[in-house]
C-alpha cells in the first residue's frame, strides 16, 4: 500500500492506496474512460420515435450501445482509482455504488441499447405490420419501459459511489472546484445519460479527477529531496 499525503483542515495526512501501479498506467486508466465517454456521449443516437426512423438509425443504436457496455466497465475502475486517491477504494459506499452501477446501468444498456437496435435492424426484413409489433414491443423500452428500471437503480449507484466520493474529497480539504466537480458529476447523471446530461456527467468527473491528479503529482514533486550543488553544500556547511 503506498501513502499519499493529502489536506485535511489544514494538516496533512497520509492516505494509503490500495492499487499501487505505474503512475503513467494509473492516469491512463482514470483519466481516458471518463473523457472518451463524455464524447461518446454527444454521439448517441436519439431518432424519432417512428418505425422508419429506428430502423434506419438500428445499425448505430446497437453499435453505440456496445461501446458504451465497454466505457461504462472502465468508467467504474476509473471512479475506484480516484476513490483509492483519498483513500476510499475499500469504502462500502464506493464498493457498493460502484457494483450496482456497473450491474444495473450495463444491464439496462444491453437490453434497451442493444436490445432495442439489433430488433429494429432484424424488423428490416418483416413485413410493415409486423415491423409496427417490433416497434410497439421496443419503443418505451428505453425511456420508460420496464428496463428503465435498471437504469434507474444503476444511476442511483453512481450517485453514491461518486457523491460520497466528493463528500470525502471536501472532507480531506481538496479545492472547492474539485470537489465540486465531483458532486456534479453524482448529479449530472440523474438526468440520464445521453448529451447533454451524460457529458456534462462524465466530464465533470475527467476534469475533478484531472485536478486532483495535477495536485497529486505537484505534491510528488514537492516532497522529493533535493539535490544541492557542490557549491550549495559547501555553503551549508
């Protein structure tokens, strides 16, 4: 376990992290998932709600959502190394929230992401009424259809996770902006996860964890000893 020190009312602590790892390999890990999902997110698909337009936009529908099933599963290492940061990757809270967001939101996205864009590009091939039943079958599916309900849960997993992920950060005396970032990725999301709510999300959480990292790594190199020149240390003597 390597220590870290971090602010807390004005002393320092030693936090100690659980996931000692290159920090090139850390900082890829926590700061590239959060960030390609924010962009990703300005691409997702919301057709109208008519048979042609899904069908026509199915391909995509299904192929954005399998992409995202694979951001999501970094996303969530992604908030367990920032939590390990301040010392909180073995919090239940961060556990817990952690699990039942990658269980819950990658289920409600396999089923009404997914789910919904290989049955409208299958449809392709039926006749206009039996096209309408797919439709009438998948439409709500992802807003308010029963699969939402898995959204719903695995939103309010990231909720915890992150929001007591800030809760923390405010506590050990990080900057106000960082923590505040943080939180308003917790509440970004309850919007739901396409653009703008889910950039506005996943951004928060890249930029509140790209700041961290930036104090982090100043503090690095403000404890290393330092090297005198010969004429430096002859002068101390």
């Amino acid at each position: 376990m390597l220590p870290e020190t971090v602010q807390e009312a004005g002393a320092s602590q030693r936090v100690g992290r659980s996931w000692p790892m290159p920090v090139a390999l850390r900082r890829v890990l926590l700061l590239a998932p959060p960030l390609l999902l924010a962009g990703l997110e300005v691409l997702h698909p919301q057709p109208d709600e008519t048979v042609q337009a899904l069908m026509d936009a199915s391909t995509w529908f299904a192929g954005f959502h399998v992409i995202q099933l694979a951001l999501t599963g970094l996303v969530g290492l992604s908030v367990l190394l920032l939590a390990d940061g301040f010392g909180r990757a073995n919090a239940w809270a961060t556990r817990l929230g952690v699990g039942v967001f990658l269980v819950f939101f990658s289920a409600y996205d396999a089923v009404a992401g997914i789910g919904t864009g290989l049955a409208m590009r299958n449809a392709r091939d039926l006749s206009a009424v039996q096209q309408e039943g797919v439709f009438d079958v998948v439409r709500d599916w992802p807003a308010v259809g029963p699969p939402f309900a898995l959204s719903i849960v695995g939103t309010l997993g990231w909720v915890a996770a992150v929001g007591a992920l800030a809760l923390a950060a405010r506590r050990q005396g990080a900057p106000r902006r960082e923590w505040i970032l943080i939180g308003l990725a917790a509440v970004f999301l309850l919007g739901g996860h396409p653009f703008p709510q889910g950039t506005l999300a996943f951004g928060c959480f890249f930029v509140g964890a790209l700041l961290h990292e930036w104090k982090a790594g100043g503090t690095r190199r403000s404890d290393r000893p330092r090297s005198f020149t010969a004429d430096e240390a002859k002068a101390a003597r």
